[in-house]
C-alpha cells in the first residue's frame, strides 16, 4: 500500500535524510521524498497500520532533522 | 515570502547593521566580544540550538553543527588572538543569507511551475432539475450534466449533448490553434472553453479525468530520482564526515609534525585552517541545484506538451541515438486519404463522384475516406439499390447506371476489364465501373503527417544516429513511407510481437552509452513502449495503457515534440553536468587553497553562498524551453 503525505522541510539534504529515516523505519516498504512537491510517498509492508508506522516514521525524521514536519 | 522567510530576512538585516556598526565601536578585550555577540547570536541561535540537537540525536553531522564550529572556533582564535570577531559574525551572516536566498529561490520556482501546471478546476456547475449548482469536482457522479460557460475550464472529461464552441487546448497540449467541438464530440477535461455555452455529459468521475491524470503524472515526477540524484545523494552522504575528518586531522597532524621536527607548531593558524575546512564542508549547493534542475526541465516540458514521467526518464532521453517509430498514427496520420485519382474514360470529378455516391452508406474506412475527397456528395443524384459485398466492394445503381466499385475481383463480377495502370500504386487501388466499362481507378493510402519529414531532420539534429520504422504494412507501403521521410531502416510485414522482437534486437546492438527509445500511439504497442529504453507515446490523452506503459507522454501527435523532447532533455542534462562541476570544482579549490593557508574564512563564505546562488539561478534556465 502507497500513500502520500505533505511534509515542510526547508534544505535538499534534509529531505535526503528524511528519506533514509523512513526507510529504515519498521513497516515501511520504501520510501521517497520528494522536496520539490515536499511530499513524503510510503509504501508500507503488507498487514502494517499507516497510522501507526507515520507515527514512528514522523519520530525518526525529527530525529535527524528537527525542523521537519510531516503532516498525518 | 513566508512568514518564516520574512523573520529571517529581518534577522539578516538587523545582524549585518550591528555588526557594521560595532565595527567603528572602540572598545576593547571582552566588552568588544559582548559587543559582537549581540549580532551574532541574532542571526545564529536557530543554529545553535539546532547543533545542540543534532548532538543530543546523535547527528552530529550536519550542517548547523558544523557551521556552529567553525564560528564559535572563530571567536576563539578571536579571543586568544587579535580580538577581531568580525569574521564569526560575518561567516555565520553570510551562510545565513545563502539559506535565506535557497529557500527563497525554491520556493519561487516551486509556485512558478505550479502555476504553469494549473490546470486543477476548483468546480463543476452540475445540473439539477433546471438549475446549476457549484459542485466539488470531486463529487460529481458518473452520467451527471455539467455545464461549462465560455472561459472555463472543462473539469471533467465528458460528451457535449448540446452546444458548440471552440475549445483552447494550450494547457494541455502546448498547440494554441484553438479546436471546434459541437453536439457528439468527446472533450477531454484541462481544455479551456472559448466561445459557447456548452451542456457535457460526463463519462469519467475527477479522478480518472485526463486533468487529474495530466497532475498526478507531473507532481510525481521528481519523485523517480535519476542517476544524477542518487548520486548527489550518496556524495552528500560521505563528503561531510571526510571534510570534517580532514578538518580534524588538518588541525592537529601537520603542527605535530612540525613540533616532531622542532619547529613551532603554531596550533593558531592550522586550527583556523581546519576551521575554514569546516565552512566548505556543506555540499547544499549540490544537493538543491540537482533536484532543483530536473524539476525545473520536467516543469517547463509539461508546458511544451511533453509529460515527462520521472528525472531518470529525461536522463535517458537526453542519451537517445537510436529513435525507433511505429508507422501508423506516429509518422503517418493513420487516416485513410485519397492520393491519386486516375481516370480512364471520365475526368476525376466524375470518378470522385460516382465512387463518392455508391459509397454513401458505408461505415468502411476506405468509404469514409473517398467521401471524404468529394465533400458535395449530397447532391440531388438519385441512389439506389446499395449492396455490399464483403471483400469485394459495393455496387448500387447511381441515376439509373449500374455502377460497381471495389477490387479486380468486383471488377470482374461487374463484367469489366481491369486496364493496366502506368503507376506504381503503394496503397490500396478502388478500381470503379460503369454499365460493365471500366472508368478507372482511385489510389488510397495512409498519408505521412505534414510535420513528419522536418521531425526526421530534427532529430538528426539534436544527435539521433539512427531512426528505424516498423509497421505492420506492405513492404511497398512501408518503402514508400520511409522514403519520404528519409527513415534509415524499415522493416514491415510485422505483427505486434515481433514488433517487440525487433526492437531487442536493436536493443542488443547499440553502443553501451547509447539508448534506443520507441515511439508509439500507444495503440496496442504497450508491450513495446515497455521494452525500448524509453517509451514515447504520443497523442496518447485517451489510452490509459499508453500513458502506463509509456515514459514519456507527448500530449498532441506531432512528431516534431519527439525531437524537442530530446532537446529539452539535453539542456536539463548539460545543466545537471555545469552544476555538479561547478560545485565540486570550487569546493575543491577552495579546499586545497584553505588547507595551504592561501584563503580564508570569508573566501570560503564567499566561494560556497556564491556557488550555491549560481548553481540555483543556473538551474533555473532549464525550465525555459519554449525557444529549443
């Protein structure tokens, strides 16, 4: 399953890292950001609960990049 | 501006006011450096803070961290050294103004090719027992009527049930000649409508409609990274913790060594040098020109009428020496039309005429086009009597002649003698008799696209080494083609699957670094579309499998966006290439110039905001492709 959510991050090598911390989340299938639409698509692996996987993924973006935001 | 932006510009403005003006402030020792904190902390405590957390995350590589270093070691080579702090408020004003002027940058350019693209209807007036009502898009059923007044926008795609108008297709396809609709026509949503009321009856719900397919198709578009991005990004990823470790080693080797020799270490100058390593180490010029660049080429390709589906799409295209072309509906209209009319007792009016007249009701396309060359066919002639022979022609009884049309094979039924004709016909030959006399005969063919020749020179120009057709067509017919367009290879006879067989052949014997792109209708050439290196289908707005298979959609069906693709793809590339030398370029110079001794903070200030300003307004130029 895909979504797209809307995030708000200001510098390319942010969402560069943003990027790598969603993929390494636990459910997430991959993950890209794109900074020019600043849109995050998850492909989430199957039986995973969005919700709860945005949740974790949202943490570890703060993580490397506390300026970021992405709206759920 | 944002609200975030205009805070910062302020910041900016204040900073550099208080540090120029402390500058002719005489005092001394630690009252000049609480003096020169003041401008400093304005401009630098997001900063700080947020090096404070990259520490606390365990992320200590970024570029506040390093930024937040290299200043604070500023102001303490300031305070054991010659009390000047001008050079920490200057480095972090100046890496200031250059995120203030990206962020700025990007945002403008990202609101730009928005606009371009806006193409998005906010309401659809529905209709409801008499009345219209503004609807959401969105929730407009299948079958419902919509009524579109002059100078909106189609929102979703539909039949007219009644009305007639021109209609402005410029958005979607970047052609400005406007296109007449009446009663019967299908239009497709994203089209402005220009002269009359028109009543749609809608055939697809928003989301299927051609405008959201058109948004979708370009939003996601960056979001395939090209092999110039990944790269960017992997670079990113190691340049920072070798510049910052070369920085470490930079400070603290050479004076050890030199100590090892008994020399003076002086820690003083390698430390500020180690520091001015740190200034150059942020590789954002890099990592926002790139993206930067393909999503500005994507954006200005849309305009022209190219749907590019990914940046990897307009890197391969910009490698295509090999242009692969489906004939039918790509170089040739994939329309019948009459080419030739040879009479032999009668003059071509009246052949045109009478074959026109029996033809009346026949739905063939051979008969839609020969009436189509003989546009007063209802005239007061008297027709009767029409039978259809499957195979063969048709015969019907025009003011009292029997008069047959068709084959050699009708032609004999009708008692007639097929004479010779002088020519050499490619297409297909309607032979026409009267009373059993043979009259003569029409040739019907395919046409060639008016603009197909010139796109064929085109192409060479922009760097096409090779341009090969295929169709399912009669050698003669495919020869005959070719020839007139100056096509390299043909090979005809071909049914689709070998269409597919052909092009991995041709896969298999093209140079490493070249490319081989297929362009099809996307009529039953899915297949194909998927296979070639790059898929492009053309004046595909209608077929769903195409604009899936595909990767490159041309809008309209003019061969000639084939090779302004290629163009505009080209210039993207050559762009992305400036970028990443430039960049890299001088952070090396500066960096091997830093290390020497020979620049200091502010030339590395200077060297990476400017790189990164000129790489961002460089970018830029690729969304301007409207002249290619």
């Amino acid at each position: 399953m895909k979504k797209t959510y809307k995030i708000d991050v200001d510098c390319a090598n942010c969402a560069n890292k943003m990027e790598n911390a969603a993929k390494n989340t636990a459910g997430v299938k991959d993950a890209a950001v794109n900074f020019m639409m600043l849109k995050m698509i998850v492909e989430f692996e199957d039986g995973a609960d969005p919700k709860e996987v945005m949740q974790r993924v949202l943490k570890s973006c703060k993580k490397v990049e506390s300026d970021c935001e992405i709206f759920l | 501006m944002n609200r975030k932006q205009k805070k910062n510009l302020i910041r900016i403005i204040a900073a550099s006011v208080l540090m120029v003006a402390f500058i002719f402030v005489p005092v001394s020792g630690i009252w000049r450096l609480l003096l020169f904190l003041v401008p400093y902390l304005i401009v630098g405590y997001d900063i700080l803070l947020k090096a404070v957390r990259g520490i606390i995350n365990l992320q200590p590589f970024d570029e506040c961290f390093l930024m937040a270093v290299a200043t604070i070691g500023a102001i303490i080579v300031g305070l054991v050294g010659d009390g000047d702090y001008v050079e920490s408020d200057a480095v972090m004003l100046f890496y200031q103004i250059g995120e203030w002027f990206q962020s700025y940058a990007v945002g403008r350019s990202r609101k730009n090719i928005s606009e371009l693209m806006d193409i998005r209807p906010d309401h659809a007036n529905v209709e409801k027992d008499g009345a219209t009502e503004e609807t959401d898009p969105d929730e407009v059923a299948i079958g419902s009527v919509i009524v579109v007044r002059p100078g909106e926008r189609i929102p979703i795609d539909g039949v007219i049930i009644e009305g007639e108008s021109a209609l402005n297709t410029a958005a979607l396809t970047g052609e400005s000649l406007p296109r007449d609709v009446m009663t019967g026509d299908e239009v497709i949503s994203g089209c402005v409508n220009m002269t009359g009321v028109l009543r749609i009856r809608t055939t697809k719900e928003f989301g299927d409609s051609t405008v959201s397919r058109i948004l979708d198709l370009v939003e996601n578009a960056s979001s395939r990274k090209s092999r110039s991005e990944n790269f960017i990004s992997k670079f990113a990823r190691y340049y920072t913790p070798i510049v910052v470790f070369s920085a470490v080693a930079l400070a603290v080797i050479p004076p050890l060594m030199i100590m090892l020799f008994g020399g003076a270490a002086r820690w003083g100058v390698w430390i500020y040098r180690a520091l001015t390593f740190l200034v150059i180490s942020c590789p954002c010029a890099l990592v926002i020109s790139i993206p930067l660049s393909f999503f500005a080429g994507i954006g200005g390709a849309s305009r022209e009428g190219v749907l590019v589906k990914g940046s990897n799409c307009l890197e391969a295209l910009s490698k295509t020496r090999t242009v692969v072309f489906d004939k039918t509906g790509t170089l040739t209209k994939g329309v019948f039309e009459v080419v030739a009319v040879h009479p032999d007792k009668v003059d071509e009016n009246t052949l045109l005429h009478l074959a026109a007249h029996v033809e009346r009701y026949s739905s063939h396309p051979i008969a839609i086009s020969l009436r189509a060359a003989y546009p007063d066919e209802a005239d007061g002639c008297e027709i009767t009597d029409v039978k259809e022979k499957a195979g063969h022609g048709v015969t019907a009884m025009v003011n009292g002649d029997a008069v047959a049309v068709g084959n050699t094979a009708m032609m004999k039924a009708a008692g007639a003698v097929v004479e010779k004709c002088p020519h050499d016909h490619a297409g297909t030959v309607i032979h026409i008799a009267r009373n059993g006399e043979y009259l003569g005969h029409i040739e019907i063919s395919d046409v060639v696209k008016p603009t197909a020749a010139q796109a064929i020179v085109q192409l060479r120009r922009s760097g096409v080494k090779k341009t090969v057709m295929l169709t399912g067509d009669s050698e003669a017919a495919a020869r005959k083609a070719a020839s007139e367009l100056d096509i390299d290879e043909v090979y005809s006879g071909l049914l689709p699957e070998d269409k597919v067989n052909k092009v991995e052949e041709l896969l298999k014997a093209q140079g490493s670094r070249e490319l081989t792109a297929f362009v099809g209708d996307g009529i039953n050439d899915a297949p194909v579309l998927t296979r070639a290196d790059i898929g492009i289908a053309m004046g595909a707005l209608g077929s769903d499998a195409a604009i899936e298979a595909a990767d490159i959609v041309l809008m309209d069906d003019d061969p000639m966006k084939i090779s302004k693709a290629i163009r505009i793809a080209g210039k993207c590339m050559s762009i992305v290439k400036e970028n990443i030398w430039l960049s890299i370029g001088v952070k090396a110079v500066c960096l091997i110039l830093g290390a020497l001794g020979f620049a200091n903070m502010w030339t590395a200030i200077f060297a990476d905001v400017g790189v990164m300003m000129i790489a961002v307004l460089n970018s830029i130029r690729a969304l301007f492709v409207r002249k290619l």
